[in-house]
C-alpha cells in the first residue's frame, strides 16, 4: 500500500462550454450595439446639456434654454436602465461566444 491517501471524493473538473448557435452570438453583437448607441446619446446630451446652461446663463430671453436642459437632464436618466440593461448583458454574452470551441476554430451549432 502507498503513504499516499485518497481524496475522500474524485476531483471535479469545470465542464466544458457548450456551443452557441449563430443567433446567440448575433444577439450579443446587436446588445452591444444598442448599449453604444444609447451611451453616445447620452455623452451627446450631457455636453449639449451644458450648452443650453450657458446660452441660458448668458441673457434673461434665452431662460427656456435652462428648461431644455433639465428635459435633457431626464433624458440621461430614463436613459440610464437602458444602457445598464443592454451593455451589460451584452458583455456578458460576447465574453461567454469568446470562450465557446468554436471561437478557436470549431463549427457551430
């Protein structure tokens, strides 16, 4: 008999990733996609937002302006869940394709 013991249970290996078809890895893509779109709405209306303070700012005839910013101001929060709800899952997708067999060379399912 070996000085060696047994483990007490067999040693259990990650299973191996399943393969994802072709409208899987197109959702993914299309996620990510809207989660860029949406980010960039949102940069554009945050610097706009900006713009319209100072041209507000600037004359007491130009005051509505502030009002569009604010209006904006909801926009980028309404638009907040949206780019969480898309970007993330979206990631999380792509990263799980990357790590499929047939990203190294496989074919697909």
């Amino acid at each position: 008999m070996s000085d060696q013991q047994q483990a007490p249970y067999p040693a259990q290996h990650p299973p191996a990733p399943r393969p994802v078809s072709a409208a899987y890895r197109k959702w993914a893509t299309a996620l990510v996609w809207i989660a860029v779109i949406v980010l960039a709405f949102v940069v554009v209306a945050f610097v706009g937002s900006f713009v319209l303070l100072g041209l507000a700012n600037a004359s007491t005839d130009a005051a509505a302006y502030g009002y569009l910013a604010i209006f904006l101001w909801f926009a980028i929060a309404a638009a907040f869940p949206v780019l969480l709800g898309t970007g993330i899952p979206g990631l999380v997708m792509r990263a799980r394709v990357r790590r499929t067999p047939q990203a190294l060379g496989g074919t697909a399912v």
